[in-house]
C-alpha cells in the first residue's frame, strides 16, 4: 500500500433528538479557530497538493461515524480516520461549558511504513480495568502477549504516556484546549517551553503547596 499518505480528524457535534445549538456552535467555533490558525486543514488540496480530500471529516453524528469506520470500503473509498472529536454539551449547559469526547484508532501510526504488523495496537486499551497494583508506568500499559509485534516507540513503548504520545492522542487533547482558550477571550497562553506530562500511573507528591 502506498505510505504516502495521512488520516483524517473526524468532527462531530452530537445533537442527540432535538437541535443541539451549544454541540454545534462549539462545533463551528473550532472550525473557524482552525481556518484562522491551520487554513491547510480546511481546504482540499492545501494539506498536501497532490491529495484532493482535506484533512477535516465532518459527520452528523457519532452513530454516522461508527458507520463509516466499520464499512466495508473503510479505507479503500477515502482516507481512514486518526481520531475524531465530538463536542456533546447539550442545551441546559453554558456556551463555556466545554464538552467533548475523543475517539482514538487503536491502530493508528503515524509513520505508516513502520506500523509493524496489521491493526497493531498503538494506544491503551479502554476496555480493561486499569492495573491498580502496578509499581510503574510500563507495568500499568505493557502489552499483552497477543497485543506483542506492534510498531516501538523507543524507550516509551509500554507506558501509556508514550503510547497516547505516539497515537496522536496528546496532540488532539492540545489541540482541543488550544480552541478552548481562544474561543473562551482568554490572555492565558501557553508557555513557550510547551507543555510537560507527567506518567501515569504516579505516585502522590506536593509541589508548591499543591
């Protein structure tokens, strides 16, 4: 298969039965936050010059969405998806009440040549309860033996900070925020020096009265 190529971001404002006006004005408050900050991202042809189809999927709703990702042409009539956003706040909520659900592909690699073996797992499974006795981070996200021959990510393989990193999901939660701070007229930015995470699971500490 081709590995010049990249995945989608699915966005959703997810209406439920009656018109959901705070789902979908979030929902266009992120897209013209991301026409004036990532223009590429909008328009065809902008990402890349020689793809056709931009890098924003929109749908209708979350149940639109789980279709088009379990259809049988899935990947083979359009790009796959790397993750999709979905804003859900519903109408008793406030303009800035901001929510939103992250969907993730588990097998998503974004240097396609060396994603390893087919639909490898590249981020923590959700469907398992999480290691409540592990003494350190590889413990709480190490693979399984059936999970084991996915693509590595160095020395952060097995941890679930190094596989939330690598999947892209770190990247859309920051993106997300970044929105949030612009739409809500807020002066705080993010410092310079970027962002630190820290591993999880972690043990309890104090740092500055906090």
């Amino acid at each position: 298969k081709n590995y010049c190529e990249f995945r989608q971001l699915g966005v959703v404002a997810e209406v439920g039965d009656e018109k959901n006006n705070v789902a979908n004005n979030h929902l266009v408050s992120f897209l013209n936050y991301l026409r004036e900050h990532y223009p590429e991202s909008v328009q065809p042809g902008n990402f890349l010059p020689s793809f056709f189809y931009p890098l924003i999927k929109l749908f209708e709703s979350e149940t639109e969405l789980e279709e088009y990702v379990k259809s049988w042409s899935y990947g083979y009539a359009g790009p796959k998806l790397g993750a999709a956003i979905i804003f859900t706040a519903d109408n008793s909520d406030a303009e800035n009440v901001y929510s939103f659900k992250l969907r993730l592909n588990s097998t998503n690699f974004n240097n396609v040549e060396e994603g390893a073996r087919p639909a490898a797992r590249t981020h923590p499974r959700t469907d398992r309860l999480f290691e409540m006795f592990a003494k350190s981070p590889k413990e709480a996200c190490e693979p399984s033996e059936q999970e084991k021959g996915g693509p590595t990510f160095g020395p952060l393989t097995n941890t679930c900070t190094g596989q939330y990193a690598h999947n892209g999901g770190l990247t859309i939660q920051r993106l997300v925020q970044d929105w949030i701070l612009w739409q809500s007229g807020t002066e705080a930015k993010v410092s310079e020096g970027g962002v630190g995470f820290a591993y999880f699971p972690q043990p309890s500490y104090i740092e500055s009265g906090f």
